[in-house]
C-alpha cells in the first residue's frame, strides 16, 4: 500500500510524516490524512483571504462590507480598483488629519510632490509643491486644502517648478568716425544726462579705428 499517490496537499503529507511510519501502509490513513489536509488547507485560505479584507486597498468581497461603512453606492458591475479608489478616498477624509496626511493627500490629488511646514506660533501652514509633470489643477488643490485643514489654521501654497533663462545680445551696428575734442555731440551738453546703451556682441568681430588729435584734418575720400 505503500505506492498510494495520497496524501496530495502539503499539509497532509506533514500530519503523515509526524505519526509512526506503521500508518504509512495504511490505505485507510493515507485517505484520512488526505481529507484532513485538504480541509486544514481550506481553512487557511480563508485566513489568509480574511486577513487581506481588513484593509481596502487589498480587499475583494470584503469591498461590500466597506462601500457600507462609508455610504457608498454598490455597483459591483465596475473595476475592483475604482471601487477601492473610491473608499479609500472616503476613508482618507474622515481621517484624523496631520502634515505627513496632508502631504499624502495632496501627492494623491496632484501627482507632485508636496512639504507641509506647520507654523504653529503663526497659525498657519506652508505648503510646498514641486515638479512639473502634467497639468496643475491648482483650483482643486486649494479646495481639497481648504476642506481638509482645521478651520483656525491659514495656508500659504508654494509652487516650484523648473525654470530656464537665455540671455544673449542684439547689436546694432553704427558707423562712425574719430571726432576731434569738442566736436561730439554728448560732450557739448550741460547738466543733461545722455540716454546711451551698452550692447554686447560675444561673437562680433573686432573693430579697429584710428583716433585723430585735435586740429587734424579729416582724409578726403
């Protein structure tokens, strides 16, 4: 009797092996350790599925039980994952809230990274929001801050984002000869502060001109 292909579960095969080896040649207590296993087995997978209920984001028929506690509407007929989505938004607004939450609840809504920063002597909170991905509702965010925070607490919302300057000059080009002292238009004005600019060309070529003193006459073309 020894060749018999039972028990099959695991949990039969151990119960066998912990009894004297006399039952190994026994049909009769093969057969009964395999029903045992397979019912010890059974057992444990409710457990296991038990134990997974207790939280929604891992619950599946226990998601009835949470729609129920929360007064959501049963539709059974939509992805489990909305259905979870939606109590445990419900459950997040009901919970006691504090920064590490708040910034959870903000990560979530916004898909960007928030800093919550209490200022309890000023009675306020600063919020700070990085990132650049996507679209901001900023709209939404204030709304669900605003709903969240206690009432006596002000808030002040941060946006970082990254951001590019590029500087680069535009010349103009002005042709003009050497003047002799006296002769230059700017320096004969009194009292008056000339409106002048200074444009900057790094990659322009050099100019070279020659400065005449004064009383020499100019080259006739």
């Amino acid at each position: 009797m020894s060749n018999i292909n039972v028990p099959t579960t695991e949990t039969g095969k151990r119960m066998l092996a912990s009894v004297s080896p006399i039952y190994d040649r026994s049909y009769v207590a093969r057969w009964l350790f395999e029903v045992m296993g397979i019912e010890m087995e059974e057992a444990r997978q409710y457990i296991e599925e038990l134990r997974l209920q207790a939280h929604p984001k891992t619950a599946t028929w226990g998601l009835f039980y949470w729609e129920m506690r929360y007064h959501i509407p049963i539709d059974e007929s939509l992805p489990i994952e909305g259905r979870r989505q939606k109590v445990m938004s419900k459950r997040w607004k009901y919970a006691p809230m504090n920064p590490a939450r708040m910034e959870e609840y903000i990560n979530r809504a916004s898909g960007r990274t928030a800093i919550v920063t209490e200022y309890n002597d000023e009675y306020r909170i600063e919020i700070t929001i990085s990132g650049d991905e996507g679209v901001l509702e900023y709209d939404k965010i204030v709304e669900l801050v605003r709903t969240a925070k206690p009432s006596h607490i002000a808030i002040q919302i941060i946006l970082e984002a990254n951001c590019g300057i590029h500087v680069h000059a535009q010349p103009e080009a002005y042709p003009f000869r050497s003047r002799a002292a006296g002769t230059y238009p700017y320096r004969n004005i009194q009292g008056v502060v000339p409106e002048v600019g200074i444009a900057a060309d790094p990659d322009a070529a050099g100019f070279v001109f020659e400065s005449r003193l004064c009383g020499t006459p100019l080259r006739r073309l």
